[in-house]
C-alpha cells in the first residue's frame, strides 16, 4: 500500500496502537500524522480505482442523514488481500470493520 503522508514525503503503513489498527506515517518519530482505518482504507479505494457506491439512509439511532459507502465488485477487492493479509477473496459483509 502507498498511499503519501498528508504532512511530509512519508506514505501510510499499518500500525497497530492502544485503541487499535490505524495508518501511521512511514517517517515516525520525526512525523506523527495519522490516519483512522477506516479513512486509510478510503484512500486506498480512491487510489485504486476500486468503486465506492454512496448514498444518505437515516441513522437508526439519532434520525438525521448519514452518508454511506458501500463496494461491490469482489475482483476489484484482491487487491485489499495483498495489503491486508487476507487468504481469501473478499466481498460485502466478510470485513464488517470496512461495512460498518
């Protein structure tokens, strides 16, 4: 995965921390930018060209509009089973970390 650091030359890797996986810039400690997972994995999307669906639906605890994001297109994913570690395709529902 290569995707560049918002602050400096640096690019994203995979970090694990207190609270959890999240993407820490390659040049730490000089650079602390972070990303969450799931901003670091919509970037990788982005940047791999691989489709984002959006659409609004109403939060079924607070009533207002929430954007959501969903993909589809299982060959498309392989690309995430290189950069994540997984052995098998992927598709709707097998990453609840990404649906949710």
């Amino acid at each position: 995965m290569n995707i560049k650091c918002n602050d400096c030359t640096g690019h994203y890797v995979l970090r694990e921390g207190k609270y959890g996986e999240f993407g820490g810039c390659s040049n730490y400690p000089k650079r602390t930018s972070s990303l969450k997972l799931h901003d670091l994995i919509f970037r990788f999307f982005v940047e791999e060209d691989i489709n984002l669906y959006k659409w609004s639906r109403k939060c079924y605890k607070c009533k207002k509009d929430a954007e959501v994001y969903s993909y589809y297109l299982y060959y498309q994913l392989e690309k995430l089973d290189e950069c994540f570690n997984y052995s098998h395709g992927l598709g709707i529902g097998d990453l609840s970390w990404i649906d949710n």
